[in-house]
C-alpha cells in the first residue's frame, strides 16, 4: 500500500498524465480471455511466536534458523504485515528426509487453531511439505490468501533448516492512476485500505473474497466494479465479468444463478482444493436481489465506459430476465432461500422484504433505462408498466405513517432498519433525510447495516441525500473498528456489536472482501464529487460534498485521461479542476452550476 500520509500535492502530481489510457486500445475482452496477473514478490516482516526455533529473528535479516522438533513439534509464525494472496516458496535443507506443515491466517485467531471447522464445505487452509534430505525449494500446493504462515515440524521429525520464506502476491494488472487526499488521516488511511482490497479481489474475475469463496458472486462485484472505477478505471475485467454472468443464465426460467460458475468460472479445487463441494453446492442457486443487482452492475457498467457493444452482446439474457423478474410476486419468496439482505455473525443471512421490493423498483427502472438506450420499446413498454404500480404498492404496504419510517415486513412495527430505509430512497420512494430523523428519534428496534455491500448502499444513501457529514463518520466508525485491529483489507461483514473478527465454528469469516471496499468509490464519488454526466465521461459533472472535511484532493481515471481536482472549505466552497483535452463537464458548487472547459479550470467564490 501507498503511504497513508499524503499531502494534496503529492496526490495530484500521482499518476499524472494527460490524454487517453493506453489500455483503452486492447481488443474487448470476452469471457474466454485470460489475463496475465501481476505478481510482486513479499517478504516476512515480523516473527509472531516460536517454539523449538534458536534466534528466530535472524531470519528476516535473511539468516537460515533451524525449526528443531523433538518430543514436541517445532513451529514459527511469520507475519507478512499485510493481506496477501499467491504463492508461498521456501528454501530448505534437511539431513534427513522431513515434513513440513504450513498453516495460513488472514488474522491469528485463524492461523492458532488446532482443529477444523463444522461446516462440511470449508476447511483450514493448510500444505503438508514433504522434505527431502539436503537442499531444495518447495512451494505450496495452491493459490493461499494470509497474513500470517505457521510452520510446523512435527515431533519426532528430522530438523529443517529454513533459509528463506518468500510470498509472491498476485492480482489483475491494475494501473495505479487513482489517489485521494483530504484533511483527515483517518479517511485518507481507510480509502488505503479499500483501495487495497479492492486490487486484491481483481484476479481473473471480481472475487468476493481472495481466501473464501474466489467465486463472481452479482452483488459482490457490482461492489467492486464501483470501486474499480474511480481507483483504476479499468473496463476489460468487468467486461468479461458481465459476460460471464450472463453465459451461466438458466435457459428456461432466464433467472442467473448468484454465481457464476455454470459460465467456468471456478478454481475449485485446482487452486482452493479447502472448500469441497463447492461451488457444485451453489451453481443453481439464484438470489432475486443478486439478478436485479445484475441490471443495476450493466447499467453502472455502461455509465462508466459508453460501451454499448456489451450491452448489445448481453442483452438476449436481458431479455429472458426481465420477463422472470417481472412473473415473480415478492412477498412469497424466502429469505436465504430466494435473497438476502444482511447478515451478522453468529446469525444466518437475514432478508428484508421491504427492501428487496425497493430493489424490485430500482431494478426494474434499470433495465427500464436499458432498454431506451438499445432501443427495446417491447421491454421498456413492460418495465414502465410495471414500476409505477410497484412504487405505489411499496409505499401502501411498508411505509409506516405514524412512525414515519419503512418497515422490513407489513404491520411489524417494532422493529425496522436502516436498509429499507436506504432502499426506499434509493427507489425514489422516500426522502431520507425525513427518513433518518425518524429513525434516530424512534424507540423501535432499528437495524444497523453489517455486510459490505449494505453498508455501502446505505451510505450511499446518506450521500445521495446531501447527508455528507453523517455519511463521513460512519465510515470513519465502521472502518476505524477494523484499522482499530489491526485491518490492512476490509472484513466480509463490519458489525460493531463484536470485537475482533469472530473466531466462527460454521466457517471462517472473510478478512479481505470486496463488497466491503466501498470507501473507494463513495470518497472520490461524493467527497470529490467525481459522476459522469454523459456515458463514459463524454462529459463529467462535479458535485463536491466536502460535509465537515477542510479541504479533498484526488486524480480520477477516466477512458478519456485523469481528471485532477483539489476542493477548499471556506465561507464557500472553491477548487481547481483539471480535464483531459477532451472532456467538458459542469461544476456544481453551493448550488451554482459552473461550466467546465478541457484543462485547467480556477473555480473561486460566487
């Protein structure tokens, strides 16, 4: 990771360049296409513990040691100081032949335990190493995701001597153009850390999660892909990744399994040989908010690139979806079973039926969108038939008029949450700064947002309701609660109830997941004030939303070039914008709209 000290400076002369990317001239990706990842090698850092280990430290100064077991086993726990996903190597010696047992641990609690999960479908990650006498290199059997090795000679075994540990990290080959930058450390080091994991899960495919599952989960990605694109801007992985989802579309019912690993996509158990039955165990399994989250992920997709070649290629599953979603009545599906919504630890997936019928708005005004822009008036006609009867239905059946807030279920009162909250505003359904005075001032039960993804939708809300303060220290708490234990990824879920992350028997959570990275796209997004005011930036709009911030600066990638732009709080609002030679845009500052020209552009007080 970058320094998280960054000055504005430092950040507008990062990555600075002028016209078009160069990546911008690579042939579309399919979904065949195979990406040569990058890899950069990773060093040991720090020695966590030893037993039966002399002078353990001499190893990070790149001195063998020697892990001596006898009636007990010899062990060493290396700390490689941040999240890593590849390969590991060592160079070993042994007078004769040995074992070697390599553990692996997002976090210590992992990497410490001596016994395996209950869940039939997840195992720990672990290598047996067979030693032979005298020198050699030895390399784990497939990818691993950690922070942390333990290595074990068991007792009775021959000593190793270990020479060196070296880790290379992997990932899709980013380019590194996006910073951010504002007057606060905390926020610029959580933007580090979203930033960070956000990279990490580009591999092949958006992963969810590098260690568990590696699979393209819909919602997950549409997550990352925001993130991607006002970090990296890169078009060509969620390309092929929307091609993929659509390639695993069941033929007959037109509904997209939750993944995609009907479409191929699946390392199992080539490089994740831990995970058994899966993901055979989740190839059928159709989440109705993921498919409508697949219609939002085409339209975020097109509004960042102008490709409406893809949309074009995907649309005859497009058409068989629309067609599903639009045959489903929502309040008779069941949460896990046909959705979720958010989950905790040491709970299942919990489901809203209030938002998922939210979601129906939004998606179906997605697809409705869609369609004008390819030019199906059969399928726009079906969508704008459908949505106003689905807005109306929403607002009779789950808008409390006493309470003045939305409910998860009809006539349950008592408790309610932020999501169908979130999601009622999202749906232009509700204002939510009415909303969230409501439930801030409300003795009902409301619940907070947990999982990655709603905890972006939910601040995005915020955002999207002018709420910048409100939004900038949530983050700050949500995302504090992980710097606060040591993060250097984002965690599957963010619940502020528990301590650090939970050492779970079903299952192992997930340190580095991506759908929880959503700093990096809410802080250029809002904070800059970065959107694209014409499908694939032909023009930009600049709404800066600094809320209790002094002052933001930031590079943004776009297909067209960077955009660089600092943003100053005073008794108004003042910047300095540069575009690519292309782009114009508009400028919206305190309520004035201000034109844009390529280059550099002063924009000082009204």
């Amino acid at each position: 990771m970058r320094s998280v000290m960054l000055t504005a400076a430092a950040v507008l002369a990062a990555g600075w360049g002028g016209g078009a990317r160069a990546a911008d001239a690579a042939p579309p990706a399919t979904k065949y296409t195979v990406f040569t990842l990058q890899t950069t090698p990773a060093a040991p850092q720090a020695i966590v513990s030893q037993k039966q280990v002399a002078d353990a430290a001499q190893l990070l100064q790149g001195q063998p040691v020697v892990l001596q077991a006898g009636a007990a086993p010899a062990e060493l726990v290396l700390d490689f100081g941040r999240e890593l996903v590849g390969k590991v190597q060592f160079a070993v010696r042994a007078a004769a032949p040995s074992r070697l047992e390599v553990r692996y641990g997002e976090g210590l609690p992992e990497v410490f335990r001596d016994h395996d999960y209950s869940a039939r479908w997840y195992k720990r990650p672990r290598d047996f190493l067979n030693v032979a006498a005298g020198p050699q290199a030895l390399t784990n059997h497939g990818r691993r995701a950690f922070r942390y090795l333990r290595l074990i000679v068991p007792a009775g075994a021959a000593p190793v001597t270990l020479e060196r540990v070296d880790a290379t990290l992997q990932h899709y080959p980013v380019r590194e153009d996006g910073a951010f930058a504002c007057s606060d450390p905390l926020l610029n080091k959580i933007w580090q850390l979203s930033a960070y994991t956000t990279k990490l899960c580009m591999q092949q495919w958006y992963e969810d999660g590098v260690k568990r599952d590696g699979l393209l989960w819909i919602s997950d990605y549409r997550v990352e892909y925001l993130c991607n694109a006002l970090l990296y801007g890169d078009a060509a992985l969620a390309r092929k990744c929307l091609l993929l989802m659509a390639a695993s579309q069941f033929p007959d019912s037109g509904a997209i399994p939750a993944q995609a690993s009907r479409a191929g996509v699946s390392q199992h158990p080539s490089n994740i040989e831990y995970m058994p039955g899966i993901p055979r165990g989740v190839n059928n399994w159709v989440l109705v908010n993921y498919d409508l989250d697949y219609l939002g992920g085409l339209r975020d997709y097109y509004r960042f690139t102008g490709d409406q070649a893809l949309l074009r290629e995907v649309w005859p599953a497009v058409q068989k979806l629309v067609p599903y979603l639009l045959k489903l009545d929502p309040p008779k599906l069941s949460q896990l079973s046909n959705f979720i919504t958010d989950g905790r630890y040491g709970e299942s997936w919990w489901g809203s039926h209030g938002t998922l019928e939210m979601q129906f708005v939004i998606g179906l005004e997605d697809a409705r969108y869609l369609a004008e822009v390819v030019g199906d008036a059969a399928l726009r006609r079906q969508c704008e038939a459908y949505l106003p009867r689905q807005r109306a239905r929403v607002a009779e059946l789950y808008f409390d008029k006493p309470q003045g807030f939305f409910l998860d279920e009809p006539n349950q009162p008592a408790s309610t949450s932020w999501h169908v909250n979130a999601f009622a505003a999202l749906a232009g359904v509700g204002d939510y700064r009415q909303l969230a005075a409501h439930l801030e001032q409300t003795t009902a039960r409301v619940r907070p947002a947990a999982a990655g993804f709603m905890l972006y939708w939910t601040m995005e809300a915020q955002f999207r309701a002018g709420l910048a303060a409100a939004a900038l220290n949530d983050i700050r708490k949500v995302y504090g609660h992980l710097l606060g234990f040591g993060a250097t990824t984002t965690w599957e879920k963010c619940d502020l109830a528990v301590g650090d992350h939970p050492n779970e028997n079903e299952a192992a959570g997930s340190r580095c997941h991506g759908w929880s990275a959503g700093p990096a796209y809410l802080l250029p997004a809002h904070v800059l004030g970065v959107q694209p005011q014409e499908p694939g930036f032909a023009a930009v709009r600049l709404a800066p939303q600094l809320g209790d911030l002094a002052w933001a600066a930031g590079v943004v990638p776009t297909p067209r070039g960077l955009i660089k732009l600092r943003w100053e709080r005073g008794a108004a609002v003042t910047g300095a914008v540069t575009l690519p030679a292309d782009m114009t845009g508009t400028a919206v500052l305190d309520g004035r709209e201000v034109a844009l020209k390529p280059g550099p552009n002063t924009l000082g007080a009204k």
